[in-house]
C-alpha cells in the first residue's frame, strides 16, 4: 500500500494554512502531497471561523487574502471577486508570458500590491512555529487524524503565547 494514497495522509501530506495577521492559526486543510494547491483554497477559506467578543455570529471572511503563485489561477481570483475578497496574489510567469504573446488582445494584468503581499512571510513564520515541534516536523503521524490532532493542540498553543 502506498503510504501517500490516502486521501488526507500519507508522509508527502501538505498542510494548507490561513493565518491572521499576527501569525495566529485561524484554519488548516491537510491534502495529499501530489495534489494542486489551487483547488484547495476556497475549501480552505469555508474553513475560517473566528469568534467575535460578544453576541453575534463568528466572523468567516479575512479583511484581505494573501497567497503565493500556487494559489494564481483565473477561476480562483473570480471566485474572490464574486466573494468581495480584496487578494494579493502574484501572477505566473506562464501567465504573463500568455497574455503578453496576445498583445492587445490579452488584457491587463490583475491587480497585485507588491507592499501587501510582502506580509505573507507571516505565513512562513506560522510555519516555522509549527515545525519547531517534533510531531509536524518529522510527521511520525500514520493517520490523518492524529496528524491533524496534533496540529490542532499546537495551534492552540500558539494561540496561547
């Protein structure tokens, strides 16, 4: 059996994680590790839910959603434009090239700030907080479930500091 077949598990497993801006975990989707970044975005953002003080119904949509090129694709920035997400999300040489053979005929470029998206290091910081322990780490997890286990009680941790 390969251990990477499961659908959430596996040792190539990735982690898709949606942080505030202080580097707090809000959510996280395990996927497997040979699977596309993009299509998980969306699931990734359903997946945010932040209480606010007080009476009232948790809050689920970021102020601004900040990703790399993995996340670059037409139908995903449609998707936040129909959601009202203001995005910085960079565009793939592979796009720039298709649009600038079109000439014309090929549109303008999307909207992209280069000072906002050079917050998403808060991403990569969260990560790095994640990976100082041991379990996520080295992923001695068989299961999904105690991976994600695992990540859950860390993210609290976090929380806490």
């Amino acid at each position: 059996m390969n251990p990477s077949a499961g659908p959430e598990g596996g040792l190539s497993t990735k982690i898709h994680l949606a942080v505030d801006g202080r580097g707090r975990p809000l959510a996280f989707l395990l996927i497997p590790g040979q699977a596309g970044d993009n299509p998980h975005l969306l699931p990734l953002l359903d997946a945010i839910s932040v209480n606010a003080p007080g009476p009232g119904r948790p809050r689920k949509r970021p102020d601004l959603l900040i990703a790399d090129k993995g996340y670059a694709h037409d139908s995903t920035r449609r998707a936040l434009r129909r959601r009202g997400l203001r995005h910085a999300i960079p565009e793939r040489s592979d796009q720039v090239e298709r649009r600038a053979a079109k000439g014309s005929a090929g549109g303008r470029p999307p909207a992209f700030d280069r000072e906002v998206y050079k917050q998403r290091n808060v991403v990569e910081r969260c990560f790095n907080r994640l990976k100082q322990w041991r379990d996520p780490a080295t992923r001695f997890a068989k299961r999904a479930s105690s991976y994600r286990a695992s990540l859950v009680l860390i993210a609290a941790v976090i929380w806490l500091r």
